[in-house]
C-alpha cells in the first residue's frame, strides 16, 4: 500500500481520464448530428447514408471499449503502479478502431475534392496518403495488441505512431487547401453566390484545422513527453473529431440553403416631387416613367461530393432570382 500511496497517477491516467470524457462529449454531438441528418436529409444517396450508419456504429463500439479499457486502468490496476505500463485489450481495441474512423471520413473528404476539381492527381495523391496512414495505423494497433507493454512498445514502434501522424497531418492539409482553393475558383460575380462559397471555405478550413492541429499537437506531445500519456489522451480524441468533421458537413448544407434562400427585396421607387426640370408641370409630375431593368443569365454549376455547387440569375421583369444550389444526390 505505501508502494501505491507514494505514486504519482496523475500524468499517466489523468489525459487518458479528460481524453475519455472529451470523446464522451464527442459522442454526443455526434449522436445529435446523425439524428439531425437522418430528418433532415432523408433522400441522400444511399452510400452516404451508409458511411453515416458505419461512422457511428463504430464510434459507439469505439467508446464502450475505451470505457472499459479506462476502467481496467483506474480501477483493476490501480494498486498496482507496475501494471500501468501494460496496456489493456480494450484500449488497444480503440487502437485499431480508430484507423476505418479515419480512413472513411478521409476518403469521403478525398472524393469530395476530386469531384470539385475533377483532377485525377489530387484523388491519388490524396489516396495514397490515407491509405498509407490507415496501413500505419493498423500495423501499430496489431503491434500494440501483441506487446501490450508500453515501454518496448514505444521503442519499437515509435516509427510507426509518428508515420502515421505525419502523413494524417499531410492529407487533411491537403484537403482543407484543395477545397478551399477550388471552392475560391467557382465564386462568381453575383454577391450572394460569393457570400456563399466564402462561408464554405471558412466552414472547410475550420474543420480541417481541427483534425490536423489535434494531431500535430498529439505528435509534439509524442516526440517531447516520453513519460506521460500526453499524446494518448489526445489520440483517443481524434476519431470523435473525425466523425463530427463528416457529420458537420453534411448538414451544414441546411445553413447554405438559408443563405442561398434569403432574398434580399429590390425596392424601386418614384420621387414624390416628380421631375424638377424647366417647363415641367403638375401632370408631367404625376406620370410615372417606367423603368426597364435587365439582367443578364449566368449559371455557374458544380458538383461536391455527388452535392451539386451552383448559382443562377434570371432575368424578369422588375425582379431577380438569384441562389445557390446545395442538395444531395438521388
């Protein structure tokens, strides 16, 4: 007992501790975004509403095991300071089970951008790198499961863990700057479109700065405190991260539909006083002059995702209708 008194806890179980409450919290959030896209979204193409059934399915088998695992850490091994080292079967599961978490959303974000740039360069290249990371990844999960010992673990196979955060790193970087720089290319001359795409690039920098400054947090903390489990506290966030990622853009669409919906009335309008011209009089004054506006047609259409991206203007006597097209495939 004086052994387990006099050690110090707090910098191997606290992160693993606030990381699960973290991915709690996560879950959450995802629960309420797969229920707000289900209502909202019920003619979604059939494989994204898989990729949103398989996300969370994993998520939540995800998050009994770290529960369990957490558990047997706290709670089973505690007395014993010497087991702490030893990874449990559960938190080595949450291992593996965080590489399809990455790999589905990674590849959903991929065919997300070759489809808005329609470049075969930015497919693979952006293929290689999730698969590769996925590959990493997996390998260190089977490692893990294996050695279970920390120590050697990370002597080993600290390779691995850093390959895999690297090339993570690199393909969100890549998708977040491929999607903003082609969303940039579509902005047309009409305000309200411009409006628009400038709200998505900000939504599609913001979540792609998320995943890929968690994980390069989770690498320096790796790379700098070899005597804690800073960088394991962090890594158990990350998959809860990713599906928030895909289930937040799927039903951001609902916030596009409202900017694109929200008119703006042309008012047009006659001064009381009429025309002030010489020579004028009180009936000349009260004779509207009719004024003709014309509006030239320009459609601009693109496709994300199997979402088609566009805007339109048309011509009408006295008025303009003018949007932003963002619904989901048949």
């Amino acid at each position: 007992m004086e052994q387990a008194s006099s050690f110090n806890a707090n910098p191997i179980l606290g992160p693993i501790i606030i990381g699960a409450v973290l991915s709690g919290v996560l879950y959450g959030s995802a629960t309420v975004q797969t229920y707000l896209y289900y209502q909202r979204f019920p003619r979604d193409n059939w494989k994204i509403k898989s990729l949103v059934a398989f996300e969370i399915t994993i998520q939540t088998i995800h998050l009994a095991f770290m529960i369990a695992g957490m558990w047997a850490m706290v709670v089973t091994d505690y007395a014993d300071p010497q087991q702490l080292s030893v990874l449990p079967k559960p938190t080595v599961i949450t291992v593996i089970l965080c590489s399809p978490i990455a790999l589905a959303v990674q590849g959903y974000f991929i065919l997300r951008v070759y489809r808005l740039s329609e470049q075969p360069l930015l497919l693979i290249l952006g293929g290689l790198l999730a698969v590769s990371k996925c590959t990493l990844h997996l390998v260190f999960g089977i490692a893990a499961y294996i050695v279970r010992d920390a120590v050697p673990l990370v002597q080993n196979w600290g390779w691995c863990i850093t390959g895999f955060l690297v090339l993570s790193i690199s393909c969100d970087t890549l998708i977040a700057t491929a999607l903003s720089h082609h969303l940039k290319l579509r902005k047309t001359g009409f305000d309200r479109t411009s409006r628009v795409i400038d709200r998505m690039i900000m939504y599609t920098l913001a979540t792609g700065l998320i995943t890929s400054t968690t994980e390069l947090a989770e690498a320096i903390c790796f790379w700098t405190m070899d005597n804690n489990y800073v960088w394991l506290g962090l890594y158990v966030v990350e998959s809860g991260l990713y599906t928030n990622s895909l289930l937040a853009a799927l039903n951001s669409r609902t916030l596009f539909n409202r900017l694109r919906n929200s008119e703006v009335p042309l008012e047009l309008g006659f001064s009381p006083r009429g025309s002030e011209t010489a020579g004028s009089n009180y009936r000349d004054q009260k004779t509207p002059q009719p004024i003709l506006i014309s509006v030239t047609h320009e459609t601009v259409s693109s496709q994300v995702d199997g979402v088609p991206v566009g805007s339109h203007a048309e011509e009408s006597n006295g008025s303009l209708t003018f949007g932003t097209a963002l619904t989901s495939p048949r």
